[in-house]
C-alpha cells in the first residue's frame, strides 16, 4: 500500500499535516456555500438522519453507481478517484465494492476531517489518501486512475465546470471511468415553478443557473439539459455510455416538510410506503434533480 501512496502525488505541489494532504486552490462561490454549513458536506452521517433528503436519495445514488462499476475488474489494485467526497458518503461505497487504493479529495476541510476519524475507526485508512483541493487541480499524476466519481461536485465550480472534466480526462487511464452527477434543467425549472418566482425558472432556462437556497441568493450554480451535458463530455474527450436520473420527488418532500406543509410525523408514519413510492419511482420516473452519468476516456 506505501509504494502506490508514494508514487500517485504530484509530490512538490502538496503538503501534509495530520493525514491530509492539501494544495493551493482557488476560491469559488461553492466553497463559500459549503462553508456556511456547520458541518459543510456532511452527507455521509446525514444518509442515516430520517426524513433528511441524503436519507431518501443515498440509496439511489449508491445503486446506479455500484450498476455502473459492475464491469470493473481488479478492483484491488484499480484506484478510484472521489473527487468532491464531503465526509465520504460514496468513499464508504467504494470501499464496500472492493476498492483498495481509493483518494478522496474535498475543498473543505471540516467533512475530510471527518473522514479521516471515520476510516481510523473503521480500519480503512490503509486503502485511502486524503487530499484538500479543488476539483479542478488535483495533486495526482497522469493517466492513474481506473474511476473517477464526482456525485454533485462539478456544477459548483460554474464557469471552470470543463476545467473539472479536462482534469479528469488527465487523472484517468484509457478506457477508465468517470461517473459525474450534475443538476437536470427541467427539474430545476419544475422546482422554480412551484416553490419559487417565475423569474427563478426563466433564469434557470435563460442563463442555466439554479439557486441553492430559498429566496434571494448569490448562491447560483450550474444547470444543464442531457443534450448539453452530452456534448459537453464529447468535447472533453468522453465517451457517454450510460445515464441514470435522480428523481426529483426526494426534494418536493423535504420541501413540503422543511416548510411545514407536510407534517413530520406524518411522514415518520408512512416512511415505508413513501421509499416504495420512491423506489418505483426510480426506475420508471422521468423528472429529475440530477442526472447520474457514465463515461468512458
């Protein structure tokens, strides 16, 4: 395990300091949202908070992404990329299908704290490196990765959203894997429509932003429709193979919830028949928040 931690990293661009790596970054308007959070991208413990929408979604998330890897041979030795991996909601999953050799790379600090904490207590520190960094400069050499997984990290960095596809396109080997989650145009435009202003949706369509928060907000980021998206990943090198939406109805709920339209005990109650709607849903849905994509380099 020494020799591939030591040989990956760009090793004059990095420094090391209580089990993380870090580098120079950029600052961008989604570093600054995540910093508003206590606990920035905490999605990993929230996935077991009921009614929270990581609670709803995970699932899916961790069934296309483990449906997309199914094809991956030798996955002791094959390194995985998490690039925007928060607390390591999806660096868990990499771990659980058989990756050894896994780096986890988050902007903030905080949540790669956590993960650090997490894997000492969970005995998988042998098989990761933690790095802080941006998604669009990361500290690791050329043509070494087997996947790369970036689930709703790209679209934050707006317009050095290519930036973060050509940086893929240098990290992976031939034929390696990127699965990359982005914000889908019409379920952005739905949401508009029903919870917020009409100008919301039109600028959603106009300028291809949404808003991450309620209200008036500097907090606008990236939206794409699949056309778009496609073309985009051609443009960049990438082969698009596979496509899997993320449904929509996960956010009406907790919407309706956190605005106190739906009752939270209510849907304790029926907590088991509203996942059978939403399973349903998953495999025949058609509105999205966010397309799950699999390319090939």
């Amino acid at each position: 395990m020494i020799n591939w931690k030591e040989n990956i990293l760009i090793k004059n661009s990095v420094e090391f300091s209580q089990g993380i790596y870090s580098t120079e970054f950029d600052q961008s308007l989604g570093l600054k949202f995540h910093e508003k959070m206590p606990k920035g991208a905490a999605l990993r413990d929230l996935k077991d908070v009921h009614l929270h929408l990581a609670y709803w979604e995970t699932p899916y998330y961790k069934k296309a992404i483990a449906n997309f890897l199914d094809g991956v041979q030798n996955r002791a030795e094959c390194i995985a990329l998490d690039v925007g991996c928060g607390d390591g909601r999806f660096t868990e999953l990499l771990v659980e299908l058989g990756f050894q050799k896994i780096v986890a790379t988050d902007i903030h600090l905080t949540p790669l704290i956590s993960l650090r904490n997490y894997a000492e207590k969970h005995g998988f520190s042998d098989k990761l490196i933690l790095i802080q960094c941006s998604a669009d400069k990361i500290p690791i050499q050329d043509g070494v990765a087997g996947v790369i997984l970036a689930i709703g990290v790209y679209y934050y960095l707006n317009d050095r959203f290519e930036n973060c596809l050509q940086e893929a396109y240098r990290i992976l080997q031939p034929n390696g894997t990127l699965i990359n989650s982005e914000p889908d145009l019409e379920g952005a435009v739905y949401k508009s429509l029903f919870f917020e202003e009409v100008d919301d949706a039109l600028e959603n369509l106009k300028v291809r932003k949404f808003k991450e928060e309620k209200g008036h907000t500097d907090f606008k980021f990236r939206l794409f429709d699949q056309e778009e998206m496609k073309q985009m990943l051609t443009r960049n090198g990438f082969l698009n193979v596979d496509q899997h939406g993320l449904s929509l109805l996960p956010s009406i709920l907790r919407i309706k919830m956190v605005r106190g339209e739906f009752p939270e005990e209510t849907i304790h109650q029926h907590r088991n028949e509203i996942r059978r709607l939403f399973d349903c849903f998953d495999e025949m849905g058609r509105l999205y928040k966010h397309i799950i994509w699999k390319s090939f380099k």
